[in-house]
C-alpha cells in the first residue's frame, strides 16, 4: 500500500509540477486500492467525510476532489486534489 508522504505545500515546486505534467486521472475506487482502506479512514476523518454509512458527503462523491496517477521523484504515485491541494502516497 501506498502511504501519504508529503503534499505540495510541503514539497519542492520542482517536484510538484514534474508530478503533474506527467499525471493520469484515475477513478476514486482506484486510487483507494493504491492507498488501502487505512488510508482511506485517516482521509475521512482529516478532512470530515462521511465514514461507511453515515449519512453525509463521502469523499467519492465530492466533485472538487479529483484523483490521479504519476510519478514523484522517479516512484510510482497516486494522489488525490482537495482544495487545490495535492496529497501524495508514494
């Protein structure tokens, strides 16, 4: 499984925008087979997202949220973009 090991705030320009200029948008149900359900729970929680079935907006259904594929500093990535924020699991 993938884990969450920086974003971009965090991260060198540099290494962001190569990340992006190489990205593939993937499905939500992709990016959490990448990332695992552990990973998923910590997201809900993070950013408040209804968990299993409660009621409430999931992260699969927000539409400002996009997920994607890549490459950062030469791994294989997944990351996912929240509030023009990129979240990256290498």
């Amino acid at each position: 499984m993938k884990n969450l090991i920086t974003t971009c705030v965090e991260a060198k320009a540099k290494d962001i925008e190569e990340m992006v200029d190489d990205e593939n948008e993937i499905k939500y149900n992709t990016f959490i087979k990448e990332i695992g359900r552990e990973q998923l729970e910590n997201l809900n929680q993070t950013f408040g997202y209804a968990q299993r079935s409660e009621r409430g907006l999931k992260l699969k259904d927000d539409y400002a949220v996009s997920f994607h594929s890549s490459h950062y500093k030469g791994k294989p990535c997944v990351y996912m973009v929240h509030s023009a924020i990129e979240y990256v699991f290498v």
